[in-house]
C-alpha cells in the first residue's frame, strides 16, 4: 500500500465554492476578496491582543477563518501548550474531537508538523469520519 502524499491544519476538504481561495498560479483575487481576506486577518490579531483574551473565542474565531479563507468545510484547531505535552482539540466544526486525537493519520500529520516547523498535507483515498469525510488533512505550525 503506497503511502500518502506530502504536500503542503485548518485540516481540508473540498473547495466550497465562490469563497475559497484561488488555486496558485489563478487570475489575481479582486480587490473585494482581498479586502475581505485581510479584514478576517485582522480580526483574529484584534482577538488574540485584546485585554481580556479569551482563548476559547479566540481559537473558534481563528478556526472559523481558517475555514473560510480555505474554503474547508471542517476543521480543527490542536493545541500543545508545552512541550512533552499531549495534543488537545481546542475547536473543531464538523469534526469528531476524540476521533481526530485517536486518528494515526492526524498523529502523524502533527508529529510531522510539530517536528518540522513546517505545514504537512495528506491526501487520503479513504475518507477520515472525523472530519466529516475529508479526504485531504493540512497541518500548519502556529506559534504564539
């Protein structure tokens, strides 16, 4: 059996349509996808800055735009606070949080991820049911 591919966490489906980011290498965005793609940006500094954090809020909102900017329909967001610490689901829409920490694929996925400093991409030809079906993953290291 051939293993997944690496390419390039919001964790991915499908494209949704009309509000999912061009394709590398597509015609430009207009400057009202981009004015929109900057305001949501915005809003996850403005969140993580503001005086009384709320990490909950603060990590369903960043999901939330990671999904809209993705074009994802679910997604979740896995924390380590520390190192030698386990992973915890922090937000997750449309996705089983228990099934994606008992997932070999999304342990991997993180590993590498954490390991490496870089974002990881799996494509799956069974679908994951913790994501509601996903076939792609995406891991991306944020570091705070």
């Amino acid at each position: 059996m051939s293993q997944p591919a690496n390419r390039s966490l919001p964790i991915e489906d499908e494209p949704a349509g009309a509000d999912a980011t061009p394709p590398p290498g597509s015609a430009p965005a207009s400057a009202q996808d981009q004015t929109a793609h900057w305001a949501a940006i915005y809003d996850i500094a403005r969140l993580t800055s503001a005086k009384s954090f709320d990490s909950e809020r603060a990590a369903s909102s960043i999901l939330e735009v990671a999904l809209r900017l993705s074009g994802s329909e679910s997604g979740a967001l896995l924390v380590q606070e520390r190192a030698g610490v386990d992973v915890a689901v922090e937000s997750a829409t449309n996705a089983d949080a228990d099934a994606l920490l008992e997932s070999p694929l999304v342990q991997e996925l993180v590993e590498e991820t954490m390991r490496t400093g870089r974002a990881a991409v799996r494509d799956s030809a069974q679908p994951l049911l913790a994501l509601g079906g996903a076939r792609s993953i995406v891991a991306l290291p944020l570091r705070v």
